[in-house]
C-alpha cells in the first residue's frame, strides 16, 4: 500500500507515529466529539464483527485526491513515452487496484507477474509505435507502486521502447533521482507528490495546495513540478487515500454505504486508527465537522494496517482509518 497518508491535512509524512498515546481520546476511552449536527438524538450503533470489510463512500469529499499519475523527467520525455505511460492511466480503476494488491499482498504473486496478466487483458502490451531507447521505470518499495511500475514498463515496451523497472525505495530517495534524470518515470500520488514538492519548494510551513478537486490539484502539481524538472502524464481513475471502512455486517445492519448516512443514522460510534486522528482534520475531526459523525470513543491502533483491520473484524470498533485500494477491502 501507499505508505504517506493525508490524515495531516498539510504534511504528508512517511511515518505517522506524530502523537504521544496520551493524547485526548487516543487510549480507547471517550473523546469529546465535536459534531453540531443538531436535532434527535440517534441511536447508538455498536460494532459488528465479520470477516468482510467494506469502505464507505466519502461523498462530501473530506480526503484530499491521491490519484495515480505518470511523473516523468522533462528531459527524457517524449510524445511516445507519454501515450504509452497514458494507456496504464486511462485503464487502472480503484477497483483493478483493489484486486491486483489482493493478488500481490494476499495471494502472494510477484507484482511483475500480477502486471503481465492484467496487461494481457487490458490490452497494455499491444504493439504500439513511435518509441525508442533506454527508458528506467522507478518504483517505490511496497508492492501496488511495483505492479504499477512494471505495467508502464509493458506499455513502454510495447511502444518500442526498452523500459526496464527499479525498485528504488521511499519518495525521499527516488524523487531526487527522477529530477536528475536517473530514474525516467515513477507512478506517482497527485496529492501526496503534490505536498511534498510544496514543502520542498516553498517550506515546511507552506500552505497546502493538494485538495479534494483532482483537476485543481494536478493544476498545482503541474506548476509545481515545472520548478523541478518534472512532468506528468494523465491521473488515472485508479486512487490510493485515506478511507474509512467498516464491516459488510456492519453495513448490511445499519444500511450504511456513505459516510453521510453513518452520520445520519448513527450515533455512539468508536473510531480506530492511528494516535494523532483525534488532532487531525482529516480524520475525526473532519469526521465530525463535515459528516456531523457522533463519535463517543476513539481507540489508538495504525493507519489502514492490520491492528485496525483485525479491531474492526473482531468488533473492537466500529469504523477504521484504511487505505481506499487496500486489496482486503471490498467497495462500499
């Protein structure tokens, strides 16, 4: 999975251990919420164990877009490698995500294999024109950057290209190495690249440019990228953010698939993720503010990894910080 996430709301960090566990709310035990929803009090809705996961839609948009989209060096790109890079983007759905991370990170395939087959299928290796030379394809280290990497590497192929992929490691090591032409393309997150080129280019204190408007924000990482050397090929559909999931058991009962009818119907729940959620304003705060969400109780775990996944399974919480592409998750 991606592992920057936007629950900061302005630094997108790669680790997130920002609080102490004696922040409020973040032992398991009540934190004020602050919702002004008004009216009738609603119903508390108690958790509800099952196997099935599923993430409800956020539908007012709170979480910033991480789209993927082609970061490619200026001065190696091309017409070409552009349309070929622009193929992967125009298939790759959330959904093709979510499967292919299951097939990488639960069924244990190699992401090359697992990009060869869904190439095949979308028709990414169909012989195309107009490319020629070396081209190196940087991936990040975790296994949905790699299938991803090495599905530009069969469409760079197929255009005549001789693209070949290497795992480089966190955005830290490889950006620097795509802007000095090391590297020629990564598969790259709109907002998350778009923040870190922010700070890099106009502090650490710099006002957030990414937001939940994907055009407005690719705008902003366009010009941003223009500093440094960089260009950007089309965003896919295909995402990785931040998401909140709960049960399949949890969703039939209360008939829930949208944050805003959680917030409609339901009152008392328990919140899990990461420590610093109970301070962040994409996380329970937003929670609160945008969908007026009652949460009584907030428990400490991680963001979108197994402690939460296994807290939600087993009906510790009832709602989860996770990943939208996470390959164990199923669409709301």
């Amino acid at each position: 999975m991606r592992r920057p996430t936007l629950i900061g709301g302005v630094l997108l960090a790669a680790t997130l251990a920002l609080s102490a566990c004696g922040d409020a709310g973040s032992s398991g035990t009540a934190a004020p919420s602050s919702s002004s929803s008004g009216g009738a009090a609603k119903a508390a809705c108690a958790p509800v164990p099952g196997q099935e996961l599923v993430v409800l839609d956020d539908d007012k948009k709170l979480q910033t877009v991480d789209n993927l989209i082609p970061a490619v060096n200026k001065a190696k790109s091309s017409d070409a490698l552009l349309a070929a890079v622009n193929k992967v983007s125009a298939a790759l759905t959330t959904d093709d995500l979510v499967g292919l991370n299951k097939k990488a990170d639960i069924e244990r395939q190699s992401p090359a294999n697992v990009a060869k087959e869904y190439a095949a299928a979308k028709g990414l290796d169909a012989p195309a024109s107009g490319g020629s030379g070396a081209v190196t394809v940087g991936a990040a280290n975790f296994s949905e950057n790699q299938i991803v990497a090495n599905l530009y590497a069969i469409a760079l192929n197929a255009a005549g290209f001789d693209a070949s992929v290497r795992t480089v490691g966190n955005r830290e090591v490889y950006e620097p190495e795509l802007e000095k032409g090391t590297l020629t393309v990564v598969p790259e997150y709109v907002g998350t690249l778009t923040e870190f080129l922010n700070k890099k280019i106009n502090g650490a204190d710099a006002q957030a440019k990414a937001s939940s408007d994907l055009q407005a924000t690719v705008a902003e990482l366009t010009k941003l990228g223009e500093k440094v050397g960089l260009v950007f090929g089309e965003p896919s559909q295909a995402a990785d953010q931040n998401a909140f999931a709960v049960t399949k058991a949890f969703a039939d009962k209360y008939d829930v698939s949208t944050l805003s009818e959680l917030g409609d119907k339901c009152g008392g729940l328990v919140l899990g993720g990461p420590p610093e959620c109970p301070q962040r304003p994409f996380c329970q705060p937003g929670l609160e503010k945008t969908y007026g969400l009652s949460i009584t109780s907030f428990k400490a775990l991680d963001a979108g990894g197994p402690l939460t996944k296994n807290a939600l399974k087993q009906g510790e919480i009832a709602l989860g910080l996770v990943f939208s592409s996470d390959g164990s998750l199923a669409a709301g």
